[in-house]
C-alpha cells in the first residue's frame, strides 16, 4: 500500500462514483469529450500501464494518480485488488476514473469491474474508447471489411483463460473474413501454427501493427507462414495487435499515416475543443 493510502476520506460525506473510461490506441485526438470531461473532474484515476503518455499528461496535476499495470505478462496489481482500491476510493467520497487502454469492454475486463460496482452499490457510467483493432485498420490503412473481399471480422485473444494456448483455431478460420488477434505477439509461433492446422494457407496475408495512432508506430507485413518471423522484428514496438486476411494485403497501395504530419493535440486543443462543444 505505499503508492496509494484507503484510510483518507474527503471532509464532506458525499456519494462517489466511478466512470470507467476507454483511453483509445494512444493518440490524445482519440478521446472522446466524455472522456476528456471526466478526467478533468477526476480526483484519482487509476490507469493501466496500456495508456499512453500523452493522456496521461492531461491529467491534471492535482489528481491521485495510481498505476495498476495490466500489460500482458506483467501485472503490477491482480485484478482483485484493483477492484478493492476503486471500491474503496469511491466510497470514501471520490470521483473515481478507472482509465484503460482501447475500449473498457472489449478485453479489458469491465465487465467484471462494472459488475464489482453494481455489487457494492456505488453509481458508475462507463466511456467507450476507439479499441485496438479499430486504430490498427485505420491508421495501417488496412480495412477490416471490404466489398468482395471480407464480409466480416472476428476480435480475439491470443489465449485463453490464464494465459492457456487456444487449442483449437478451426472456429476463427472463416473465409472472406478478418481475424484480429489481440495480445498475441509473444504467441504468434502458436497462432502460426494453430491457424495452419486449422487449414488456414499459409499464403494468407497477415499484418502486425505496434503503437496503432502513435508517433512510434510500426507495421510489418507478410504471410502467414511467416507470421512469427514477422513477430520477432526488433523495432516492433508494443502493444501489438496481429491482422489475419486478405484485407491486409491493402496495406500498402492505401497508406498514408506519417506520424510528424498528424496534429499535436495538448490539454490546451482539447479544452478549446471541449469549450466550443459545450457552448
């Protein structure tokens, strides 16, 4: 408990609340006004180690920050005590955010968050957020539909519960679709393989892309059958979501993100923004 203290309660005795917010892929320009409202009227936030340092910075000075981790292989609190110190910073009187990378409800783990507020009775709201598979399609100019080439997509995690492989890949091996793998780059050798035995070519175009809307952003292209050479490039930065189909394949006739020639956003941009939409 040296980072953060439960015994403090504010001097007046209202209600807290918590808002779960969705930090989208890192770029500050991603946020949504709700977002960015209830991060400028937080009293703590608590924040996975997924949110990136420009959010972060618009913070505002005053606020308990405290880092909860959930980075894949390497959380710095279990979830149970994550939970706990929320619950108790919210009935202590707090405006509680709850900051997390992408969107709250889509492999974040929410729900179980959402559900430990309803238990306990303390009012909450949650803020979606722009989710990885979105970031990566878009700003690696891949499509995750396409006429006449995909007609759907799937969002899946590179595991299974307790960080187990996935047996069996047959049920995500569709044809015209789009798999997007999250949380999958230190698996992709088993990914490789569970795919391929599965039927899937390895033929099939796949894309990884790091630091989806960041200035460090990276993507590496190629083939299946060479999915887990492409996950051990060194200048490929985390985190990493892995693009299965044939849509990957536009990725370089469509391309167009330069990261020097995307437009600063700072808390000042955003409250000129948030300013003129509250008008």
């Amino acid at each position: 408990m040296s980072l953060y203290s439960l015994s403090q309660r504010r001097s007046d005795t209202s209600p807290g609340q918590v808002v779960l917010v969705g930090a989208g892929p890192g770029d500050p320009g991603l946020l949504t006004l709700h977002a960015y409202q209830a991060l400028k009227e937080a009293e703590v936030v608590l924040y996975d180690a997924l949110v990136s340092q420009p959010i972060l910075d618009l913070i505002p000075p005053n606020v308990e920050c405290i880092a909860v981790g959930k980075r894949c292989g390497a959380h710095s609190l279990p979830q149970a005590e994550i939970e706990r110190v929320m619950l108790a910073k919210a009935a202590a009187g707090y405006r509680v955010v709850r900051l997390k990378g992408g969107d709250p409800l889509m492999f974040g783990r929410g729900g179980e968050e959402m559900l430990a507020l309803k238990l306990a009775g303390i009012p909450f709201r949650v803020v979606p957020g722009v989710t990885a598979a979105s970031a990566c399609a878009a700003y690696g100019a891949m499509p995750l539909t396409h006429r006449g080439v995909a007609q759907g997509v799937t969002f899946v995690t590179g595991h299974g519960k307790d960080g187990q492989p996935i047996s069996d890949w047959s049920p995500y091996v569709i044809p015209g679709h789009t798999l997007v793998i999250y949380m999958g780059l230190k698996r992709a050798a088993t990914i490789q393989q569970g795919l391929m035995a599965a039927g899937m070519a390895a033929q099939m175009p796949v894309a990884i892309v790091g630091q989806a809307s960041q200035s460090g952003q990276q993507r590496v292209n190629g083939t299946l059958g060479e999915l887990t050479i492409l996950a051990s490039q060194p200048h490929l930065p985390s985190p990493a979501a892995i693009l299965v189909g044939e849509t990957t394949a536009l990725a370089d006739s469509l391309d167009w993100f330069v990261a020097e020639a995307q437009p600063a956003i700072n808390s000042k941009s955003l409250d000129n923004i948030f300013d003129s939409a509250a008008m």
